[in-house]
C-alpha cells in the first residue's frame, strides 16, 4: 500500500522534489496541521520548494525528551528528526546541557524584530539554540454554571483550588507527560517558594478528582462539567472557551503569581534536513507565520483558531490580536528558567512518586482531616515537603543514574504511602518548642 | 504426497520464517532487554519491578480488573448459555445474533460514550437530579474508574465466553445429564455436578481470553484516564524503550502473566477433553420449550441485558449527532456535521484508508498462512507438524500489547531507517502484527474446515487423476471457502479495530490507522469526541456488517472462532 | 393381591403429529424380566423413558406398586436406567460414576465405599474403580452401568437397547450375564430391544410393540408359537405366510380348512371369519425322505414342494422352495442323508404337524 502523504492543496506544482521534514513536538493536532499547510505554500510561494512535514507524536512534553534521549542513545549521531517544536523553555534547557540541539549560526534574521525578553522572561537564545515562537501564560480555568449549582465561590488565584470545598471538583494533567501541566505546578512553586508551594501543591493534588494524562484533560473536563476548575495554559483554555462559550466557562491569570513563558523550536543535532529546518524555524518567526497563532478560522485558509500570543509585538496591533500583551505587562514574577530547567525530570518524578502514584491515599488522608475539622498540624504532616530545595537541587545533578532514580522513586513511594495511612487516625499535636 | 515434498518444505520453511522474524525474534528481543543494561545481563529490573509501589498498585489493579471482568463475564454468559441451549422460546435465534452485537466495537471508543452518559453533568446525572433522586451531580465513574472499566470490558466480551459456553453446551451427551437425574439427582445438582464438570473446558477456554483480555486491554483504562494499570503503565514506558529497561520487565511480566493464564486454561481443557468424547450423541436434546410466562422473563432479562450492553454504543451514535451535551437529559442541539467531518477531514480520511488497507493485507496474509498451516497439520504426514500448530497458536497468548512493544523495540533499533523501523513507517510491521494477532483464529477456521472435509473427497479425486496441488485447488478450497471466508472476515474485522498495536507503532499521522485517529480524536479539544464518536459509528457498522456476514456464513458453529483451546 | 410392580394405564404420547405411543395399558410383575421389543420407532423408548420421567405423557397413568408417579420428577422415582449409550461421566471415575446415586441419596461415606466395592464384584471388575470410563473396554463400560444401576438395590432397574453398542461375540456373552443378573435378584427388570433373539432368549414376558402399540403380550414361547397376528409372526423369528379363504366363520382351536395343498388340519389363534392367513415356521416343515411323519400319518398335513434353491449354513440347510405357487422357506438340520435328498430342483413330499399349523387374522390390529 502507498502512503498518502499529507494533503495540502497544491495549487502551483514546484520543480523540485517533495522534501520530508521531520518534527517531534507536543502541539495538538490542530496547531501541526496548521503549520503543515502554512509551511507548505510559503515554501512554494518563496522558494519554489516543496515539502511536507511529518509529525512524531510520542504524547506530551515529557514523552517527547525521552524519546528523543532515546533516540540519541541508540544512534549517538543523529536523532534522525530535524527540529522539536513547543513544550515550554525549560525543556529546551535541558536539551541544551544534554547536546541534542544544535544552535543555529547565523542566527534566524527575524530576531532583529523580536525582543530577547518578555515580562522578565528570555524570549529567545542568544547563542542560537532556541527561539521562542509563541508565548504563554498559565491561569485556572473554570466552569460557571457547575460552581453556581454547587454554591462555590469562582477561583482568583492558584491558593483557591486548594480549598477543602473544591475536594474532588479540581482536575489536573500529568506533569510527567505535560509540559504544560509541569509549567503550572512550577510556577507555583517558585510564586510561591517551595515549601509554600509545596504545601498549596499537595492540597491542591489531595482535591483532585483523577489525574488525566496530557494538558488537555483539564479542558475538557471542566468543559464537560467533570470537575469544576482547574490549571491549564491559556491556548486551551482559550479554545475550550471559543467551543463552548464564555457564559460558561472562564479563564483567570492569578495576578501576581503567572509568568509569560515562550514556547520555543530548536534544531536537534544531525538533522538530517538542517537547510529545511532553519527554513521551517525562519517561517514559525516571520510575521505570516507568526499570524498563524491567532488568526481566526476561515482568514487566509486557516481551520482552526489556534488562541496562541506571538513573539513579535508589532502583531498586537493587527484587528484579530489577543487582547492581553505581554510585552506591556509589568514583570510581576520573575520565573527563573535555569532552575526549572535543572530540576524538570526530578521535580516531575518527585509529584509523581508522592501526589500522583500515591493519589489514592492522599485523598483519603485529605478526607480524613478534613472530617476531623482541618487541624492545622495535621494538615501541616500532610503538605510537609518531603525534601528540601537544596537537597532536591543536589539530587537532580544525579537523576540520569537510572538505578539511583528508580530506588530514590521506589522509597519516596514508600515513604508517601506510610504517610498517607498513620494521616487515616488522629494524629497527636506535637510539643510546641 | 512426494510430488509435493519440495514445495511443501518451503511453506514450512517460509511459514517458520515469518513467524520466527514477527513473533519470536521480537519477544526474544524484549526478554533481552529486560535483563540487560548497559553493564551487561542483571536480573536488576525484574527484581526491582515490584518494589516500585507504582508497578504493584498497577499490577494489582490489572490483575483484580481481569479478575473482576472475568467473574462478571461468567456471570452473564453462563445463565445465558444455560438457556439457550436447554430451552426453545420465541424469537430464540434473533435474539442470539443479537448477543453478538455487544463485540462490534472495541470498548475504548464505547467507553467515550460511557463516559459522556455517565459524566457527573452527563445525561444520567442530570436524570436523577430532574427526578430528585439526587442533589448534587453524581460522580460514576470518578469515584471507582475501575467499576466502569469492569462494566465496560464485560458487557463486550461476554459474547465471547457465551459462544464458548454454548458450544460446549450442545456438545454434552445428553443421556449424561439423563443419568444423573435417573440416577437420583436434583436438576441442580446435575447443572453442578455433571453438566458444569463436562463444560468447563469451554467455560476454562473462554475463560481464559477474557482475563488475557482484560489483562491486557490497553485503550479502555486510557480513555478512563485509569493510569494505574500495567498496561497503560508499559505505554507510557514506550517513549522510554531505548534507554529504561523498567518497561521491558513490565512487559515480560505482562507476557508470562498472559502465558501463564493460557497455559492453565489450556491444561484445564486438555485434562477433560481426553476423557469428554466418550461414545456418540445418542439421543437428540430435547430443548424445555419456555411457558409464555418463562418466555416474557427470559425477553425481559435479555432485552435488559442488551439495552445496557448497546447502552455505550448509542450514546457513540448520540453524540456522533450532538452539539453540547451538558446538564441535559438529550443534547441540546442535533448535527450531522460530525458524521460528515469524520470522513472528509485528512486524520479520518486517512486513517480508514490506512485500516482497510492494512486489515486487506493482513486478511490475505492470514488466509493464506492459514489454510497452509492446517492443510500442512492435516493432510501431511510432515515431521514436526504439530510444533508449525503450536507456533501458530503462541500469539494467542501473547497480548497485542507485547508485540507491539517488541517491535518497537526490535526493529526500531535494527532496521533503524529502513521500512520495517515502526519510527520512520510502521506499515509493514502494522500489517505483520494484525497477521501475528489473528493468525491462530484463522488456523482453526481452515482447521476446523479441512477437519469436515472427508479425506475420502480428496482421495476420490486422487483416484480419478488429479494431482496433489489440482486437489488443492479443485476439492479442498472449494469445499472450505465458507470457513476460509468467515475467518478472512473476522480477521479483517478485528484488525480495523485492533487497538495496541495501532497506538504503540503508529507514531505519525499519516499512518494512523482507524483506532488511533479515534484516540487523537478524542484529545482534540474542540468537538473531538464528537467526530471521534462519529468514526467509532462509521466502525460499528463496518464491523457491524462483517459479524452479520461471517455469522451468516458459519452460523453456530461462529463460536469456534474465539476458543482458545 | 400384590399390586403389580409397574401398571402403565392408558398412555398416549404424541411428538408433533407422530404418535409415539397410542393408548397403551400393561401390568408388570415385580421380579420379572420384562421386554419391551420391537423395530426402531415403535414407541418403546418413549415408553421407557416416560417410565424413568425423562419424558412426560400426554395422557394416562403409571403406578410403581400401586402408587401413581406420573407427576413426580426423575430423580424421584429410584428406577435406574441402563442407558443405551452407556453416558458414564466421562470427567468421574469407575467408582465415582457408580457411588453417583449413592451420594445424592445421602449415604454415608464408608457404606458407599463399601456397597460400590460389592458392586464392582457383582459385575466382576474389582480393582478396575480408579480408572476412567475412556480406559475401559465396551463390555466393561456396559458392565459398569448395570452396577452403577444395581448399587442402588432398587426395585426396578430399566434398560434401553443395552446391549446395542457391543459386537456380537460380546453381546451373547452380556445377554447371558444380564440373566444371570436378574435370576440372582428380585428386581424387576424393563428391558428395550429392538433385536428378538435377546427378547426370545432372556424374557419372562415380552411386549411386542409398532406404531405406538403392544400388538403382542405373553410369554416367548406363546409369543413365537401362537403369535396373534401377522406383525408378531413375522417380527418374532422367520415365518412362512399365505392367506386362506373360506365361507363362514372358524372358533379358536383346533379346525380343518381347505388350503392349496388340500384339507388340512390347523391351530386358530382366534376366532376368524371369511379370511385367514396361515403361518407355518420353516423350521416345522419337514420332508418326508429324512423324516418319517408321526403315527397316525393322516393327522400331519402334507404338501409337495420343489426345491428351487438350497444353502448350506453351519449346522442348518436353508431351502426355497415352491408349492402350488405359493413361496415356502425351511430349515433343516444338515446331515449327510438330507443334503442328498434335498438336490435342487427335486419335487419332494413335505409334512408339517396340525398344531404348528396356526391360523392368525390376516390384518394387524
């Protein structure tokens, strides 16, 4: 059987011979397809080239670094894919320390209109690995209607899904998988400090109904009327919202504990299509490409509206622009990539082993205080960071020894579990010193 | 049969080829994999497989939702196949067509009408707070995601164990049940110890599948967003397959967990059949004709049954048509939108172009392989022949699950770049897998077929002039065509919805075969679930279409497809 | 008086528009060999079974000594069953298959042991208990029904065809062992053939049966000698048949009647008028060159019959022959003096005695 490669219209038949790009990336569907079609004519428009791209869909984020480590490891040259595409900063970080991208020099010629920062955060690299295409913000989406019928009060910020009436009405994705659902809980940990955070986090986790897996869960749930709110990046919940209507749900950034984070491309190391790639990277950054993210179905063949903010500030003056720009927003809190970065995998390990492996007992020991009147030591046991910043920083430098992993994920289980059940009894007040 | 000794050996040959380079060399590679890293051979991650809490709440969970699934399965099928093989009662035979139509659509893609039904603001929530049964939303499925998950399993693979049962039914003497009654017992105690004891290898046979199954169901935990099975688990880990060797142990665990319950449900069977083809059916059963009274509870009891059983299957169709579906009884609006994006959009275009493609070629394959193996069983006197059927019969054992994850693993890193690297295009290995899978159901199609055929036919033929492969193709297909087709329909049937597989292998759109577009589809944020829904409707019929045709074909004796031993 | 063991009272069966059985009446005696015979589809297996419960009548009653028990339930009413088939339970032992009726009856553990292991001698297969049925030969599957029927001591033991799986040798031998069976207890036996040597030889009293009907009730010998119609002469044993005519009417008994072959002396089975068929065995046909006629010669009947075709079988002469048109069968016994006087093709003298000479009614009931 032949394979069917991606429809475009082609209107204008090119000299040249089809080209395959190939793009490993977390972005739904909509927004590969979009840039599928839109490449493909600027391609032909500009240069009389033709190419098609195809889309390596692993799942989330977190799947998309594995399987390109994995890649590398079982071909140490080349991962034979040309670029990854969206998942946030911080993985990009990451990829960086690991050497699977390879920066680009010179650098793409579109920079000279895009600022290197937004609202405290590095748009751009200056050494050429990585360029933000799309920026991001991250809020609590909720359902209206639900939260009227259930009598509770419309979230304002991260601290208000913690809440005990929220049990069982808050949603999450996995952060494992997600990047953007990891964003979420990032952010809070640094708007926060960490054990602050922590403490709101494992509350939050404790009132969640089921963990879903990919960013799209709590959209879709809230939508659905699943549960009542929860945190997502603002492209879906912006979507979510132009699908079902405002005077149903609503989207809120907590003010003065967000961030605006670019969402980058990069080429990977022995792409096997580097020209191409810096062609696609030259395109995602041209003001044609960059309308792609917010344009609206049905203007310049676009199908889906894709809800995204552009990199490049002079967009925000065109009719169909988002209306928040970032550029203009004060630096509120200054998100510090390096270390999310650093401690991505760990982080994700650690949620993993003590909120969401362990989900089932948490919300029991969560029911259980709350039954016995929320009492502030029992409620303090439960949150309590099971490591410090410092140790959690030091450990990440060791996260690649696979056995060190799996055993230090094996105890935290271990650990998490025993906490969960002594927290079904009364626990007695410790002496105040 | 000299004449044909030379092209016979290179079937064999060929045959041992495919299966060795499909099926053994890929799990061999996963075996391998599990008990090495890059410090060479470590029983590490075996060892350390349960001592990641994780790993043993998901084992625990798979093992108690197959578990459940199975009595459940029970449950349902055996009163059932208890009275339709002793009892006559109006409009019998419908309604026993009827019972198959819970196993045309894979559970994943029912289960997202499942879960739109049974959403806390779904249809049935809303029903009971418009009645007043309930204040506040009702949480179904969030509270016990495994509940649904059981549910969900068992209401489609019950026909499976009510075929198994049947057979194995019809098949007992009836002069042995006559006994135990003239012999002084109750007819209680005749259905337990007479009639139970001579039935349980097809009660142990489908038994067997439906825990392998549910063991190794993959897509209906993940649409209920079930993580903690090991199936899901071992899907996640396929990202992971090149550097963490924790998925390959997961899925050796999976493999001898399978393997083990095949191999105990076989045992069990085998420990019976010896001794269960004691002397010929003397008397004709004569089934209990029902009393109108009986006759209406028997209607009521399955009607009831059916309702719920086609219950995920509706609401697919309901929200194929719907537009917002949210604290309402009914959808507010109606569409056939759906209905028509899920054949003109390029993911849905596609991926049923890929299925039907991929399924054809799997269906030649198998069709072929198939009559070659039992023709090779039946009629050769070839050494080794039995070890060519019990090669054939292995996947069986061997979930769908782990194939796909040795593939990737195998040829991912071997043939990296070339047409069999699933990563670069997984067509061929997409073909070969739904071949592997199905294979063995094909077996015994042609199995079962050559088996009625009468040797003296083909002796017959022999005898006027005709040459070995003119016999071949004169008397012996002919005469097995109705079997051949049948089992060519259902393995084309169960490949397009084969699920797997298809999500594990097929990494880019272009490929998606049918189940994985319906998966995407159900990601997608705008009204993905309505065209995913629209897609699984456009499946039920096709498969809808095949079981009605494969069940025309072969009648009762349809059941002798999905017996394990 | 002692009621009868079984007393079947005007049953009637139909399946569809068959009639299995047609208003059939019959007393049996406690203690005795009973068959029921006749050609496949006479009814006598319905009968049977409707007589163990696993069929239901359509009408009529049947009393187990005096008690009616048309409406009890199989398992109630203690009469086992030799099923034609054998249906030992493929997935119980020897021993299992015969303690069957012996645990639902709620026996105890040793005392089934033991009356299992006296069943087990009763059809000499001790130390055969731990096998399965699949390991044992026809004979001893046969053998282990009966005793997993005896074990119980009932007071009627029913068997369908029971001997009709096994080869012939076999069958002879189980024949003689199921009398010696029944002669060594007081149970009443109701035992299903189709095959009229097992009938003939083993019976008390018999049923004939066709149609759903008993056309015939009596001893064997009654039976094949005096049989009371066509149906029963021709089923029971060969029987050489030619129809009479004659004016007026005959009494039962001795009569004279012009037949063919002159005025003969012959034996009425029943009153008879106008119409009459003759019934002589080939066996009491005798020639008159081996076998001199009994004194007085005027009361044997004579005849003059040409050979027309003669076969030695073992130890009997089977001869066609034919006289006044009419086809006659005899059997002779093979000694040297009658193969040389019964050549093919000679017309020789023939007698036959009056009182194996029977007169029946040329109809069937």
């Amino acid at each position: 059987m032949m394979c069917r490669s991606a429809r475009e219209p082609s209107p204008t038949l090119p000299s040249g011979p089809v080209e395959t790009l190939r793009i490993l990336s977390p972005h739904r569907r909509e927004v590969r397809l979009e840039y599928s079609r839109a490449f493909a004519n600027w391609l032909r428009q500009n240069y009389r080239r033709s190419a098609s791209v195809i889309w390596l869909d692993v799942g989330g984020t977190s799947k998309m670094l594995k399987e390109i480590e994995s890649r590398f490891q079982a071909n140490p040259d080349s991962a034979g894919v040309d670029l990854m595409f969206g998942g946030g900063i911080d993985p990009y970080l990451a990829a960086v320390r690991m050497n699977w991208i390879e920066p680009l020099s010179p650098l793409p010629e579109a920079l000279a209109d895009i600022p290197p920062q937004v609202a405290g955060s590095p748009v751009w690299d200056s050494a050429g690995h990585w360029f933000g295409v799309a920026l991001s913000s991250f809020g609590i989406l909720y359902n209206r209607p639900l939260l009227e019928r259930l009598g509770l009060p419309e979230p304002r910020e991260w601290a208000d899904l913690a809440r005990p009436e929220y049990r069982s009405w808050i949603g999450s994705g996995d952060p494992r998988s997600s990047g953007s659902v990891h964003m979420c809980y990032e952010i809070i940990l640094q708007a926060l400090g960490f054990e602050d955070g922590w403490r709101l986090i494992s509350r939050l986790c404790a009132n969640v109904r089921s963990f879903g897996e990919s960013g799209g869960t709590v959209p879709r749930e809230v939508a659905a009327g699943d549960i009542a709110a929860g945190m997502v990046i603002d492209q879906y919940g912006q979507t979510v919202i132009a699908a079902v209507g405002d005077n149903r749900l609503a989207l809120v950034l907590p003010a003065r504990q967000t961030v605006v984070n670019a969402d980058p491309i990069a080429q990977l190391r022995g792409a096997p299509q580097r020209d191409l790639a810096r062609l696609f990277i030259e395109f995602v950054l041209s003001p044609e490409g960059q309308r792609l993210l917010f344009q609206p179905a049905g203007v310049n063949g676009q199908r889906f509206t894709l809800h995204r903010m552009p990199v490049r500030p002079e967009l925000y003056d065109e009719p169909n622009a988002p209306a928040v720009n970032p550029y203009t927003m004060p630096a509120t809190l200054l998100y510090n990539s390096l270390k999310g970065s650093k401690r991505w995998n760990i982080l994700n390990d650690l949620l993993g082993a003590w909120l969401l492996d362990a989900h089932a007992g948490l919300r029991r020991a969560w029911e259980a205080i709350i039954q016995r009147g929320l009492l502030p030591h029992e409620v303090s046991l439960l949150t309590d960071p099971p490591i410090s910043e410092e140790k959690l920083l030091d450990l990440a430098e060791q996260w690649n020894n696979p056995r060190l992993r799996q055993e230090t994920i094996a105890r935290w289980s271990r650990d998490a579990d025993h906490r969960y059940r002594s927290l079904l009894h009364p626990q007695p007040e410790p002496p105040r010193p | 049969m000299n004449r044909l000794r030379l092209p016979v050996q290179l079937l064999v040959l060929a045959t041992v080829a495919y299966l060795g380079f499909f099926l053994i060399w890929p799990l061999a590679h996963v075996f391998e994999n599990a008990f090495r890293d890059p410090r060479g051979f470590t029983p590490f991650y075996i060892v350390n497989l349960f001592r990641n809490p994780a790993v043993r709440e998901a084992a625990r969970n798979s093992f108690l939702l197959a578990l459940l699934v199975t009595l459940l399965t029970t449950a349902i099928a055996l009163p059932l196949a208890w009275l339709f093989s002793r009892h006559t009662f109006p409009g019998k035979t419908p309604l026993s067509a009827a019972l198959l139509l819970p196993m045309i659509l894979p559970p994943f893609v029912s289960a997202v009408g499942m879960k739109i039904l049974f959403a806390r603001a779904g249809a049935i929530s809303t029903l009971l707070m418009r009645l007043g049964l309930a204040n506040q939303p009702v949480d179904w499925f969030g509270a016990q995601p495994l509940l649904g998950i059981v549910v969900l399993e068992s209401l489609h693979l019950f026909p499976i164990l009510f075929l198994n049962l049947s057979a194995a039914l019809a098949n007992i003497d009836p002069s042995l049940e006559e006994a135990a009654l003239n012999l002084g017992a109750t007819p209680g105690r005749v259905f337990r110890r007479v009639t139970l004891p001579l039935a349980a290898p097809g009660l142990f046979a489908g038994m067997t599948l439906v825990f392998v199954w549910s063991f190794t169901e993959l897509g209906t935990p993940l649409v209920f967003g079930v993580r903690r099975v090991l199936p899901v688990l071992i899907y996640d880990g396929v990202a992971e397959i090149g550097s963490n060797p924790a998925a390959y142990a997961q899925v050796v665990f999976v493999l001898l967990v399978a393997a083990l319950g095949f191999w105990i449900g076989k045992y069990a069977t085998n420990r019976h059949r010896q001794v269960a083809t004691l002397g010929r059916l003397s008397v004709s059963r004569t089934e209990v004709s029902l009393s109108p009274l009986g006759s209406i509870l028997a209607w009521l009891a399955l009607a009831t049954l059916l309702f719920v059983a086609v219950l995920p299957h509706l609401s697919i169709l309901f929200l194929a048509v719907s537009r917002r579906w949210f604290l309402t009884v009914l959808p507010e609006s109606w569409t056939l939108a759906f209905i028509r994006q899920a054949l003109d959009s390029d993911l849905t275009r596609a991926a049923l172009v890929n299925s039907l493609g991929l399924s054809l070629a799997a269906t030649f394959l198998d069709a072929a392989l198939g009559f070659s193996i039992a023709w090779i069983c039946l009629r050769t006197r070839l050494w080794g022949r039995d070890a060519l059927d019990a090669l054939a019969m292995i996947p069986l054992a061997v979930p769908g699950l782990v194939v796909a994850f040795g593939y990737l693993g195998a040829f991912g890193s071997v043939f990296r770049g070339s047409l069999l690297d699933p990563r670069h295009n997984p067509y061929i290995l997409l073909a070969a897998g739904y071949s592997i899978r199905r294979l063995p159901y094909m077996v015994r199609a042609a199995h079962a077929g050559l088996e009625q055929v009468s040797l003296t036919y083909e002796e017959a033929a022999a005898n006027l002039g005709a040459s070995p492969w003119r016999i071949v193709q004169r008397i012996t297909l002919p005469l097995l065509s109705a079997n051949l087709l049948a089992g060519a329909i259902l393995c084309f049937a169960f490949s397009m919805l084969e699920v797997s597989d298809s999500l594990i292998l097929a990494q880019a759109e272009r490929f998606y075969p049918l189940t994985k577009a319906i998966y995407t589809l159900m990601d997608a944020l705008e009204n993905g679930v309505n065209v995913a829904a629209a897609l699984g409707a456009w499946a039920m019929l096709l498969l809808g279409a095949a079981l009605l045709w494969a069940t025309a074909l072969l009648g009762r004796r349809i059941g002798q497809m999905f017996r394990t031993g | 008086m002692t009621p009868h063991a079984i007393s079947v009272q005007n049953l009637s069966r139909r399946f569809g528009t068959v009639v299995a059985l047609d208003n059939v009446s019959l007393d049996i005696q406690a203690g005795e060999l009973f068959f029921l015979l006749g050609p496949s589809g006479c009814g006598k297996t319905t009968l049977l079974r409707i007589l163990a419960g696993l069929e239901k009548a359509d009408s009529g009653r049947i009393l187990f000594e005096g008690h009616d028990i048309a409406n009890r339930p199989p398992h109630e009413r203690g009469a086992p069953m030799v099923f034609q088939n054998y249906a030992l339970w493929p997935h119980l032992t020897v021993a299992e298959n015969i303690a069957f009726g012996l645990v639902e009856r709620r026996i105890s553990r040793s005392e089934i042991t033991r009356r299992v292991q006296e069943a087990l001698a009763l059809v000499e297969l001790k130390g055969l208990g731990d096998r399965r049925p699949g390991q044992l030969s026809g004979g001893q599957q046969q053998r282990v029904v009966l005793a997993r029927a005896l074990v119980l001591n009932p007071r009627i033991v029913l068997l369908d065809e029971p001997l009709s799986n096994l080869d012939a040798k076999l069958r002879h031998e189980m024949r003689e062992e199921i009398g010696a069976l029944h002669a060594r207890t007081d149970i009443t036996f109701v035992y299903v053939t189709h095959d009229q040597t097992e009938a003939l030889s083993l019976a008390d009293r018999m049923a004939v049966m066709s149609n759903g009907r008993i056309l015939g009730l009596g001893t064997p010998a009654d039976l094949y000698h005096r049989p009371p119609n066509p149906f029963c002469a021709s089923f029971l044993g060969e029987a050489n048949l030619f129809p009479l005519r004659f004016d007026g009417s005959l009494p039962s008994g001795p009569v004279v009647i012009s037949t063919p072959f002159g005025s003969w002396y012959a034996t009425a089975v029943a009153p008879l008028s106008r119409t009459a068929l003759c019934m002589i065995r080939p066996e009491h046909l005798r020639p008159e060159e081996v076998e001199s006629p009994p004194q007085p010669a005027g009361r044997a009947n004579r005849l003059e019959a040409r050979i027309v075709h003669s076969r030695m079988m073992g130890s009997l002469l089977f001869l066609q022959m034919e006289a006044a048109e009419i086809r006659l069968h005899a059997v002779v016994l093979n000694r040297p003096e009658a193969v040389r006087a019964l050549q093919t093709g000679r017309t020789l003298p023939w007698f036959v005695s009056p009182d194996e000479t029977i007169l029946l009614p040329d109809h069937t009931p």
